[in-house]
C-alpha cells in the first residue's frame, strides 16, 4: 500500500544509511528544503560524497557542531515503508550488515548524475495540403506505435525505416514538433486489452480462482504447479493484467537471462509493449531509467534476474517467480539471499500477491502448499493438441558400449528416425567441457587446478584447460606436470563437447550445436542460438542443464538423456530431488507441438525412486517419500539449517576460528542448535584458499540468526581470514 513518509524539516536530526562498508547508521542535519523519510541523498563521508538513504529520525547522543548536513537530495521517489522494511529483514534473515543489502538496491553507477535532457519528437497537426509520401506515412505510424511517448530522431527514424532528412522535413512543416524531455523516459503504458489469449478450460478456470485471490486485500501466496508446456505464462500474464487493472505493479523473476528475449516477446504480444528489463545485461542508462520509473510507477511490468527483487517499486502489486524451483535463485556471493523466499517476503510486507510456477516445485514451497500456507492450482495436460512425452527407460546394463561411446544404439536409431522425419532430437549430459578428468597415462595423476582442489577440465573447442571452481585457464600443455610425459593424456568420461564428437562421427550428415554456457561469450549471443535452434536450424542439440530451463523447440521430438544417474551419486541432501526435476524438466523439452515426443533415459539405475518416478509420472507420490525422508531426519524443509564457511590462506588459520566457535558451543545447544564441525570442506581449496566448514541445526521453532549472532560476537577476524554465513544453504561444498 503506498503511503505518504514521514517529512523532515531543514535541520532536524535524521539517520542515513550509506553504502559504505561500516555496519551502522550515521546522523546527518536535513537539508534547507528538508527531506522525507526514504529519500535517496548524497551526504559527505570523511572526505566524500556518498550515497545514502534517510533511514529516520536520528537520537543519536552526538555532538551538534560534529553533524553534517546531507548535501543533496537525488531525483527518485522517496522508497516505500515496506521496502526500507524490507531491506531491514532481509539483513537480519540473510545475518548481513545493512549497508551490503542497500548496496543491493541500488546498484546503478550514476544514481547521482544530473538529469539529462535530450530532443523527441512528437506528432503534430498534420497541414491540410500536406503531401502524404508512404514515408511520411510510416512515420505517423512509428509514432502512433509508441502510445504517445517522443522519440529521437535517430530512433525514429529507424523504427520508421526513413532517412532523418525526411523526419527534419515533416518538423518544419509543422508535421511534428520538437520538445526537450528528460533522458529517463517512463515506460510505454500497458494496454491490458490489447490481445486476449484464449484460454483452455482448465486455463480459464485456474485463473477464475487466482483473480478471486487477487480482488482480496493483503498479500497471499500462490503455487502454480502445472506440468510442461501447459501454459503456465498464459495463466500468469492473466494475473499480471487484473493487477495492472488494480493500478498496480508486477515483477516477474526469471532464472536465466537467456529467457527474457522469448518472454519480452510474449508481454508484447499480450501487452502491447514491452517490459521494463533488469539484469546483468542491460546498459548502465537503461538501469537508471528502470529505477527511477519504477519508483514512480511508470515501469508497469519488469522482468529481470533475482536482483530485481531490490527495485524501489510504488506499488507492487505481484510478483511471479518463473521455474521457483531453480537453484539459480540462490545468490552464490556477497548477501546469500534466496530470491524465491525474499519474494515472498517482500510480497508479505507490500501486502501484495505472489505466485510461484514451476512444474517441478522444490520441496519447500510443495510443503507449504501442501500445509496450506500457500494456495495450489493445477494444469495436469498440456495446452491445446500437444500431449506430455512418454517416457523410457534405456537398461545401461545389457548395452555393451566401447569406453568412449555413450549413445547406446537404441538411442542412435530414434535419433537418426527424427533427423528423417525432419525433426530435432536432444542430448542431455550435464557436464560441461569435453572430459571430466584428464589422466596422464605414464603417472596416472590427473591434471589439478593449480589454486583449488580440483580437476582441470579440458575444454576442447577452446583448446585449454579450465578450473570449474575459480575459472582459471591454461592452454592445454603437452608435457604431464608430474612427470614430464609428452603428449601422452587421456580424458576419462565424457562432457557435452566429447559426445559431439561421437554424434559427429555416428550422424555424418546431420547439423549438430552445442549449447553450454562456457561457448556463449554474452547472453545476446546465446538468444540468438536459441532462436535459431527453434526455427530448426539444427538436427541435434547437444547441452547441459541451460536447457532445461523453459525454452520452446517445437519441432524436438526425441530426448536421450546421457547420464541420468549423474546427480544421485552425491550425497548432496537435495540430490534426489534436484535430479528428479532435471529429469522431468529435459524430458518434457520433448513434443512441445502436435508431434509426441519421447524421452529416453539411459540409466544403469532402472529401479531407483527418482527414475521410477519419472517414467511412471508419479511426481506427487516422489514429493511423499522424499519430503518423509527429509521429515525424519528433520531436514529441510522440516528443519533449518546455517552453514558457516571459514577461508585461509592455510588451514591452520581456518580451523583455529573453527575451534575457537566451537568452544563456545553452549551458546548454541542451550537454543537448541546443533553444530556439526568443523570440518575440512568437501573442496578444501578453492582460489588459493583452504575451506573449514561448520554446519547448524535446528528444528523449525528456533530462529537462528539472533543466536549465530550472539555466537559471533566478539570474534576479531583477521584481514586474511573470512567468515561467510549462509542461511539456508543450497550448496555443501
Ligand atoms: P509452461 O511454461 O507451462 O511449460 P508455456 O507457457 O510455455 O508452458 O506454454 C506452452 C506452449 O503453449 C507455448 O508455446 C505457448 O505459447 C502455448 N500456449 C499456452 N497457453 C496458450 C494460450 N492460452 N493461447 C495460446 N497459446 C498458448
Ligand atoms: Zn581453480
């Protein structure tokens, strides 16, 4: 609910919270007009400007000769209640200073550059013996396309397919006219009854329901579990249109850039314009503009990555969080934050709706549906005439493959069926590069990173070696570091660039592309691959778990999944469930049109719950037995758990703060947290660096962070040595 903030006269004492890497609040003097709660501003810091937002008033015991004044107040909207709130809590969950979160929320360069102005041209009164040229013509077009907001003449010109002289020449007959406007352009207004899509009946009626939620006040949360391709999108973009009718604002999270291409697309065709962006690829400019209109509630709909979480909204009336169950949500660095729960949390707070669409939800959110906390729509068939893949299990055991083969000829022969029919078959092995280890075949050892410990992979296309850990590089070196063997390595096992080798070898004729991250130098680069791929570009896709993340072949119809059986070797707590939805989200890549499609899963492992539920399509009673499984071991999401991370530059160092914790444990049991630790970390070094992990438990009651807190307190880090804390970890390594 937007709401009027509290106001600052000029000299009144106020907090402001900067971005600088010190871990409280510092009282500054309001400005001569004053200033409200909320507001960005620039206040001086020893001998800086610095960026700030006016947290509130200040009973700071300070000396008033000593209080600065803040300098100045930044041109954007004043942030809402709810978002300061917002990043208070997401630093006290996550156990981060508060400046690391604001950081978070306002990370465009040039926050503090004055506005610019530039020259847009707009539609005028057309004279009546105008000469209208089919030009001339394309130009108004161009215009009346663009909702009544200018352009400049460059733009226009190109949007309109004419030379600048033309446009010059409608200005001075009066045509158009010219008007100097701020560089931040708001966002073309959203026409809710541009396009309707029909909706199937099962569409139609899930979308009954979830606007009857949306007419209520307050927030609530919505899983939307539908299975692939039945058109979750066209169910949400329903959501996101009652909301904008409400005079609100909605946020869709995607989790791969890569997508936002395709589903600009689709808001267009829905819409009428497109959405506002936010993520790593867009220009510096671009985000200015994004964080200035949407504070001020003229960026309507705005698609982005996780981080678009900590924009200013007005008022945020939903936000969609697309595949909720991907891992990629969880932030890997800096504030560890998961932007599926921040989602949440921040809906909570502006009282607004959230819906989480997956059809492989992760098990948190299926528990919370399943207790009620959140609301469960179903779409159990896929829209229109496409049908779900079936599904097959290829027994790994009776094929006998050489050691360098991994298409079994079963495989071979439905692929080679597809390419002649014309159409496109997959093959799924999550593992980039070409082999997973490289050997030497005089000394036996493998080739390491030379900072962490792990394998270097041999990256064949690239000609180098590359570190998965760190990312380092090397050129592929012909003389074995151990024992000065030449050219005598051996990969072992295979990554996507070795089984399209093979597929080379057996599909002569056929085009082939690999997709894997390391061979896309932008984000733009691999939108068009994929755009390419979907316009049947290829015979056969060869790639890593990029795929599975809701793109549209239609025309696939057959995908071998390598190595099922992959990601159930670790002992990873979510290993199951993690291969389970890898699995069911490739396969259903399959038979996205009118042609069935089936997926074929080569396993030596026929008989283990994860494959047994996909081939028989019992996702419901795999999340059963795995959240039973969890349940009894009072694991996630039935209990909590806070890793803790110690790094070194020698373990010595690390494990001495791990044993100086673990003295002072009864902090922890008396709140009934169990530490588990410390341990050296499953990759002990990474970037030069040795690993000691700690691990806590507790049961749902407890709240962790105030404890660790406490827990923490007192312990002096050396510069050399960090400490992360990461609550509800992802990632055990
Ligand atoms: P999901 O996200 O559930 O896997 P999508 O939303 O991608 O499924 O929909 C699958 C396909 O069906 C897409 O090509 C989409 O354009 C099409 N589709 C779904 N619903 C509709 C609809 N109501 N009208 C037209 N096309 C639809
Ligand atoms: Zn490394």
């Amino acid at each position: 609910m937007r709401q009027d903030q509290e106001f600052f006269v000029y000299g009144s004492l106020v907090e402001v919270l900067t971005t600088q890497p010190i871990d409280r609040l510092f009282t500054y003097r309001a400005p001569r007009e004053g200033c409200f709660k909320g507001a960005i501003v620039l206040v001086p810091f020893g001998q800086r400007i610095v960026v700030g937002l006016v947290w509130g008033s200040s009973t700071e015991k300070i000396e008033l000769e000593k209080i600065k004044t803040i300098d100045r107040i930044l041109d954007f909207q004043p942030l809402q209640p709810e978002f300061q709130d917002f990043i208070w809590k997401v630093a006290d969950y996550t156990v981060s200073p508060l400046y690391a979160v604001l950081r978070l929320a306002t990370r465009v360069r040039d926050l503090a550059a004055q506005e610019v102005y530039k020259k847009l041209i707009y539609k005028g009164k057309v004279p009546n013996q105008f000469k209208m040229t089919p030009a001339r013509s394309r130009v108004l077009g161009a215009l009346d396309n663009l909702n009544g907001i200018g352009a400049p003449i460059s733009e226009l010109a190109k949007l309109a397919k004419v030379s600048p002289s033309v446009i010059s020449g409608m200005i001075s007959s009066g045509c158009l006219f010219t008007k100097m406007e701020p560089k931040d352009l708001p966002y073309a207004k959203v026409n809710t009854a541009y396009s309707l899509n029909e909706l199937s009946e099962d569409q139609a009626q899930v979308v009954f329901d979830i606007n009857n939620l949306l007419d209520q006040q307050g927030h609530s949360s919505i899983l939307l579990c539908g299975v692939t391709g039945s058109g979750k999108t066209a169910v949400y973009l329903e959501a996101i249109s009652k909301v904008i009718d409400n005079g609100k604002q909605a946020l869709v999270l995607l989790p791969e850039i890569a997508l936002t291409g395709d589903f600009t697309k689709r808001i267009k065709a829905r819409f009428g314009v497109s959405p506002a962006e936010w993520h790593s690829g867009i220009s510096q400019s671009e985000r200015r503009r994004v964080w200035k209109m949407v504070g001020r509630g003229q960026a309507q709909i705005v698609i982005g990555a996780r981080s678009a979480l900590f924009l200013p909204f007005e008022e945020l009336g939903l936000i969609v969080v697309d595949e909720e169950h991907d891992s990629s949500y969880k932030q890997q660095d800096g504030v560890l934050y998961h932007a599926r729960d921040m989602a949440v949390l921040r809906a909570s707070l502006a009282g607004a709706k959230v819906i989480l669409a997956s059809a492989t939800p992760s098990l948190e959110t299926w528990n919370n549906a399943k207790l009620g906390k959140y609301k469960r729509f179903n779409l159990t068939k896929r829209y229109g005439s496409s049908v779900l893949p079936d599904i097959q299990v290829i027994d790994m055991r009776n094929e006998k493959l050489r050691s360098d083969q991994w298409i079994s000829p079963i495989l071979k022969y439905k692929i080679e069926e597809a390419i002649d029919n014309n159409e496109q078959a997959l093959l799924f092995l999550n593992r980039r590069g070409y082999a997973p280890v490289t050997l030497c075949r005089s000394c036996g050892q493998r080739i390491g990173c030379d900072f962490c410990d792990t394998a270097m992979i041999e990256h064949r296309f690239q000609k180098r070696l590359m570190c998965h850990q760190c990312g380092e590089t090397k050129p592929m070196p012909r003389t074995c570091p151990s024992c000065q063997a030449i050219d005598n390595f051996a990969p072992i096992g295979p990554g996507v660039e070795r089984l399209a080798e093979e597929a080379t070898k057996s599909f002569p004729e056929a085009s082939i592309t690999v997709l894997s991250s390391d061979l896309y130098s932008s984000a733009r680069s691999l939108k068009d691959e994929l755009e390419s791929i979907s316009r049947g570009n290829t015979d056969i896709i060869i790639g890593t778990q990029l795929i599975a993340k809701g793109h549209n072949f239609p025309n696939l119809t057959v995908v071998g999944v390598v190595d099922p059986d992959l990601g159930l070797q670790g002992s990873d707590l979510r290993a199951a469930e993690r291969t389970f939805q890898l699995l069911r989200q490739v396969s259903g890549r399959a038979g996205r049109n009118d042609k069935r499609g089936t997926a074929y899963l080569q396993t030596y492992q026929p008989q283990h719950p994860v494959i047994e539920a996909i081939t028989n399509g019992q996702d419901e009673q795999f999340w059963i037995a795995e959240a039973k499984g969890r349940e009894l071991a009072e694991m996630p999401p039935f209990g909590r758990l806070v890793g803790i991370l110690i790094s070194a530059q020698n373990s010595e160092d690390a494990f001495e703060i791990g044993y100086k914790l673990s003295k002072k444990a009864t902090i922890l049991s008396s709140a009934g947290i169990t530490l588990y630790g410390p341990a050296p970390a499953p990759i002990t070094r990474v970037r030069g660096r040795y690993r000691v992990r700690m691990l806590l438990k507790a049961s749902k009651a407890v709240s962790m962070q105030s404890v660790i807190k406490l827990w923490l307190s007192g312990l002096n880090l050396r510069k050399d040595i960090r400490l992360v804390i990461d609550v509800d970890p992802q990632s055990f390594l």
